[in-house]
C-alpha cells in the first residue's frame, strides 16, 4: 500500500501529516511555510508513493466557506495540476486548532510549547487525517 498525506493548509503555514504504508497510523510530519509546500510535496513523491492527499475543507459553523477557503482552494488547483495521478479529499477541519491545543494542554506541555503555531499546524494536520481514517472504517 501507499501512504496518505494531509494537508493543513493556511496562508503563512502549513502542518503536514502522514501515514505509514499500511494506512493504520497517522503521524505528524512538519510544518512548512506555505511557499515551500510544492516543492517539499515533490521531493516527499519523489520517494514515497501517496496514494492521495487529505485537505482540510475550511468552514464556517453555517457550513459556508470559511475566510481562509479563499486561500485553500487555489492551492488545492495547482496540488491537482502539480500532481495528477494523486487522488485529492477534502475533510472539514472545524475545530481542528482548537482540538490541537487541548491535546497539547492535555499532554501537560508547557505554556511557551503551546504557543508554537507550528506544533498546532502539525497537529492539525494529523487531526484531520485522523480523522479521514477513521470515516473509511
């Protein structure tokens, strides 16, 4: 099997997270300035093969596109133009921050730790993989 990759994308970073091959685990891999994901994308497909990228899908309570959608979706256009063979989904990633910070509040990391927006998007991303996995069963 191929991994899953999932992409939490925002307009200064973006949290990466994976799975392993066996698509059981999800797992936080990085977080990039948005300016670099493309070519960290290529370099990650350059040696190993994902099956398909999971893409928070940004929304309001109301279920309407949310502020950041407008940065989101042109970014998810040239993930489909950069990579063709590469199934894209796209998960609500409501909550995810917040659920990110609690997580990190509840394994007892330091005040100055939570602050790292880093670690949040990184979070983040596994989150909604997490999340994407658990919909499959």
């Amino acid at each position: 099997m191929s991994r899953l990759l999932a992409i939490d994308y925002g307009q200064k970073r973006v949290g990466i997270a994976v799975t392993d091959k066996e698509q059981i685990i999800a797992s936080a891999l990085t977080t990039l300035h948005s300016k670099e994901v493309m070519s960290f994308l290529k370099d990650y497909l350059s040696n190993e093969e994902v099956e398909c990228f999971v893409v928070g899908l940004a929304k309001n309570l109301d279920n309407t596109p949310s502020e950041s959608a407008r940065f989101i979706e042109p970014f998810v256009l040239r993930l489909k133009e950069a990579f063709p063979k590469v199934r894209i989904e796209r998960v609500d990633e409501r909550f995810t921050s917040k659920i990110a910070f609690q997580t990190m509040i509840d394994a007892g990391l330091k005040q100055q730790k939570r602050r790292d927006k880093a670690l949040v998007d990184k979070i983040s991303a596994t989150l909604i993989l997490q999340s994407f996995l658990d919909a499959r069963k």
